[in-house]
C-alpha cells in the first residue's frame, strides 16, 4: 500500500491512513475515486439485511398463518359413515360419554381424536366340541349376529376396545355350549333339541350383555 494510488489525480499525494478504514465504505472511499465510492454506497450489507428482517416478518407471519389454517381445516373435521357411531378421545378428559351419529363433525386438532364403532349386526359363527350328561363326544356349531350397545360404548372401548368381539365372543360361546351340553344326554340333545336351542340363546344373551354386546340372533 506504500505506492502511489494509480487512480489518484494528484501523483504527489500521499497514500491514506490505513487506521482510519473500519468499513467496506471507508476502503472504497480511500482506494477508489469518490464516483465509484458513491456507486457502491447504496449497497450497505447492513441496511439491505435490516430491509429483509423488516419485510421478511410480515411474510413469515402471513405463511405461518396460511399453514396453521391449512392444517386446522384438514384436521378439525371428521366423518362418521352410516351404520357407525362415534365418540371423542380427549387428551385432557379421556374418553368422552357422547355419541356422534353419521355426518361431519368438528374437534380439535391434536387434542380430540374420534373413535369410530361399526354399530351394524355382524355375524359370527363358532364350532365347540363337547362332552355330554353320558359322556359323549358332541360337535356343536353356533351362528349369532351381535353389534356393541351404543350407550355402552365408552365402557366397551375402556375396557375392550375396537375388536371387542373376537375378544369376548369365542369366549362366552365356548363357556356356555359346554356348561349347557353337560347338563343333557346325547339323546336329549337330539328329541330336545328346541330347549336346548333356547336355553343356550338365554344364557348366551345375558353373558353377553355384561360386556356390553346385544346378540341379535342365536341359532
């Protein structure tokens, strides 16, 4: 920096005072001639990022906005199709103990989330084999249609959830063939075989109503 600014008008002059640049600015104005200085004054780094901060926040928040919409409108609403009923999880209250019937309805995104119950007679067939009075071996085959209780729906999903009949069912179906064949002779079954029919559908109704199933038919 010791030789004489070739830009320079004066050749006489001296060279500058290398401790007075502190900016870009300062060593445009030193160096170069005072048009070029003045053509890269307006290109301050500092006052073009203060310009993006101030304009770039509006933005931000407007897009921000338009997202947060976006996801509420696509997550606030949900569907219960006809034959179902619907109840909300809440992760403040758990569970809740109101039913939704087919249509759209609204909940709030990440705190609700629905429960869908398919309330439709379904059926559901089971073969047990059994011992009798006389100690024969008998195969039974039972056929019941069964869909949950909707006023019990809370309790069955607390304490069953959604696949509450292939939890329950074989279960109770089993339990009662067997509890119900021992009480009659191989003969029996087959010149008795209507009370039969109606003392197992009794029974089997009522082990099923504590679990908050409705059995439509038994045959």
């Amino acid at each position: 920096f010791g030789s004489r600014d070739p830009f320079c008008s004066d050749p006489t002059s001296a060279s500058p005072d290398l401790t007075l640049i502190h900016s870009p600015k300062d060593f445009f104005g030193a160096f170069l001639p005072s048009w070029f200085a003045s053509t890269m004054a307006p290109f301050d780094i500092s006052k073009i990022a203060q310009a993006l901060v101030q304009r770039g926040a509006p933005l931000a928040a407007g897009a921000g906005v338009l997202v947060g919409g976006g996801y509420l409108a696509s997550n606030a609403f949900y569907t219960v199709d006809a034959g179902h009923i619907g109840i909300k999880y809440s992760r403040m209250s758990g569970v809740g103990n109101t039913n939704y019937r087919e249509g759209v309805h609204f909940l709030l995104p990440w705190f609700e989330r629905p429960i869908i119950f398919d309330v439709r007679a379904r059926p559901h067939t089971m073969t047990s084999l059994t011992g009798s009075k006389d100690l024969q071996m008998v195969n039974i085959s039972l056929r019941a249609l069964a869909k949950p209780d909707m006023n019990k729906l809370p309790e069955i999903y607390r304490s069953l959830g959604l696949d509450y009949d292939e939890k329950v069912l074989p279960s109770i179906i089993n339990e009662t063939l067997k509890s119900i064949v021992a009480q009659y002779n191989a003969s029996q079954l087959i010149t008795q075989r209507e009370l039969v029919s109606r003392v197992i559908r009794q029974r089997l109704v009522q082990r099923a109503q504590d679990f908050g199933i409705l059995l439509d038919d038994v045959a």
